[in-house]
C-alpha cells in the first residue's frame, strides 16, 4: 500500500474547510474532481475517511481523524523542509567546508574568511588543513566543498578536479643572516653545495622547491624536511641550512634581519595559488558564494 499525497492533500483540505465545495475554491479545482479524489483515497486506503450525511455536511470516521492528524504532519514536515531548503539558498543557514594547505590557511584565506562570515553570518566555514596531497584526497572524497591549494594536482586527480588559478604567491630563497654567500647574487653552483630544508612530499612547497631546482640545474637533495614553513623559517634563522618558502610567510624575518634572502640570477620566484572543486559536483550555495568571494578577491 502506498499514500498518494496529492489524494491526501485534497483530503485535509476538505476537512480543514468542513466543506466540499470551499475546499475546491481553496484548490482552484471542480467541486466534482475534489470528491472523486477523496472516493479514490477511500478506495486505495480501503477504509472510509468521511460519512456523508443527508444534506451536505459530513463527519469524520475515526480512520479519517487518525489520518488528519498523520496527514498534518506530513505536510507540517513538507514545510519546513521547503522553508530549510529555501533558506539554504538563501545562505541563511547550512554548512561550508573549505580545505587549504598550509600556506593558504595561513596566510591568504583569513581575509575571505571574514568576508564570507560579514555576508552570511548565520553560516560558520570549517577549515580542514593539509598539505596539497591530502586536501586533494578530502576532496575527491567529498569531505569538503572548495579548495585552495599551492601545489599542483596530480595527472590522476586532475580528471575529476576542477583546477582554477586563484593567485600569486610570491617565493624568496633565505639563508641565516650570517650565511657566508654573496649578498648581490649567487650561482646554481654555490646552491647546490648548500643544505636544503625542504618541505615534506606532497607540499606545494616542495614542489616549488624542486621546480626551481630543476629548472636551473641545483643539485639540492633534501638535508632536512619539516612539515611547517614557520618551523623551516626559524631553523634557517638559527643557523642551519637554507631553504625556499613563499615571502608571506618570511617577510617580516627579512625585515627584522633575522633572515636573508639570495638572489639567484634568472630566477622567477613565484607560484600559482588554485581553486579546486570537484568537476561533477554541484556546489552548494554557501560553496558558490564563496567561489564568487574567492574570484572576486
């Protein structure tokens, strides 16, 4: 047995309207086809939902006032569901999760944050992050909705993700203060014969890193990974090794003089930043408000 719920509804209607001919008014349908739906419940439902009598009132069977009660319940939960769905749109409530390396969440997305949260405060962003790798993974496992990423996608990946440059995000290669290299530039030679800190697999900046490097010709296997560009800036500034990360993380170490940057000749020193979401995915629209934020910045 199924419930036909546009029988149903023409059902509540004649009861909330103790008539069957207001009920068709209320409807904008004939009085004849409200009391052919009604016979076609009964029918259905094999029970009798409304007694007749001589004139043109009724009653309620006790079947029929169980099913109001049933019935407006249902259609009170319609309601709400419309109006959720409604406000969803709205923006006005609901979720967005959004997965960033390290970097991103650092340093670049704080700012997109707040301007998401001024135009949609009743919706509060959850920010997973990772590494590019992972918050690749996250989202090919549908865990998060958008993401900002500095490194590339991987070939595999790359065919079910949608992969935008967002923006720029300018490196420096740093040294200790006191590092015994030339101040007005230095060779891919002298580089190669230098300790590299690098980033662990998987990190935007590592690939940067071995970007450069290659690039150019340096021979810089990794002396030290660290899975932090702030961990990897202080070990520089104490003294050890030397290393590539993105300037926003180092310039205020550059301007203090607790940190160094070389100049290598020829060298661009800069990254995209990408926007990634899945390709057969539909966004939400907390999601698509902030992509249009994101775009926009």
């Amino acid at each position: 047995m199924t419930l036909n719920l546009h029988l149903v509804r023409l059902f509540v209607a004649v009861a909330e309207a103790g008539s069957f001919s207001r009920a068709a008014e209320g409807l904008w349908i004939s009085q004849p086809a409200v009391s052919k739906g009604i016979r076609e419940l009964e029918h259905q439902l094999d029970l009798t939902l409304i007694e007749r009598g001589a004139g043109k009132g009724f009653r309620l069977t006790e079947a029929g006032a169980s099913l109001l009660t049933h019935a407006r319940g249902i259609f009170a939960m319609e309601r709400a569901a419309l109006d959720d769905v409604r406000a969803r749109v709205g923006v006005q409530r609901g979720s967005l999760t959004l997965g960033a390396s390290t970097t991103v969440a650092s340093y670049w997305l704080p700012p997109q944050i707040a301007a998401f949260c001024a135009a949609f405060p009743a919706v509060v962003p959850r920010v997973t992050v990772g590494n590019t790798q992972w918050v690749c993974e996250q989202l090919l496992e549908c865990r998060i909705d958008l993401a900002l990423v500095e490194g590339r996608v991987d070939a595999d990946s790359e065919a079910r993700i949608d992969v935008r440059e967002w923006t720029t995000d300018p490196l420096a290669i740093v040294a200790p203060p006191n590092a015994a290299l030339p101040r007005r530039g230095v060779t891919a030679a002298l580089l190669g014969r230098q300790n590299w800190i690098l980033r662990e697999p998987g990190s935007g900046t590592r690939q940067a890193t071995e970007a450069l490097c290659a690039a150019h010709g340096i021979d810089a296997p990794p002396w030290m990974e660290m899975a932090s560009n702030e961990a990897i800036a202080r070990t520089v500034a104490s003294g050890v090794g030397i290393s590539m990360l993105p300037r926003v993380v180092v310039a205020d170490m550059l301007a203090l003089g607790t940190l160094r940057e070389l100049k290598l000749p020829g060298a661009v020193l800069s990254r995209p930043l990408y926007r990634l979401a899945l390709k057969n995915r539909p966004l939400s629209p907390a999601a698509l408000r902030m992509a249009q934020i994101l775009d926009a910045s």
